[in-house]
C-alpha cells in the first residue's frame, strides 16, 4: 500500500467494520482502522515486510 493511502486504508476499514466486527470483533477492527489511519504506521510495516522478504530471499539462495 503506497503511503498516501494510509488515511484512505484507515476510512476504508471504519466503512467496512459492519461486515468485518462479527468477524474479528469490535477491538481488533478499531486498533486495525488506527494502525492503518497513521502514515508512519505504514512506513514501519513496509520496512518489517522488506526485511522478512531479504531474509526470505538469503534463506533461499543459501539452500541451493
């Protein structure tokens, strides 16, 4: 999710919590629609992604 999109994600999510409280419940939709709604949230989760995915990515090419 490209950063600028972080205020749309997090209105997205409060949109959507009818369908999505039954599911996983009141308090994990809200910290969800949160997380989502702050910009540098989004900075902190694309960094953990890429990290995981270079240790991904090392882990494999040490096997072959």
């Amino acid at each position: 999710m490209h950063k600028p999109l972080a205020g749309i994600a997090g209105h997205a999510a409060v949109a959507f919590s009818p369908f999505l409280m039954p599911l996983f419940g009141f308090k994990n939709v809200d910290d969800y629609s949160q997380f989502l709604s702050k910009r540098e949230n989004i900075e902190m989760l694309i960094r953990r992604i890429e990290s995981k995915d270079d240790g991904t990515q090392e882990a494999s090419e040490g096997a072959s």
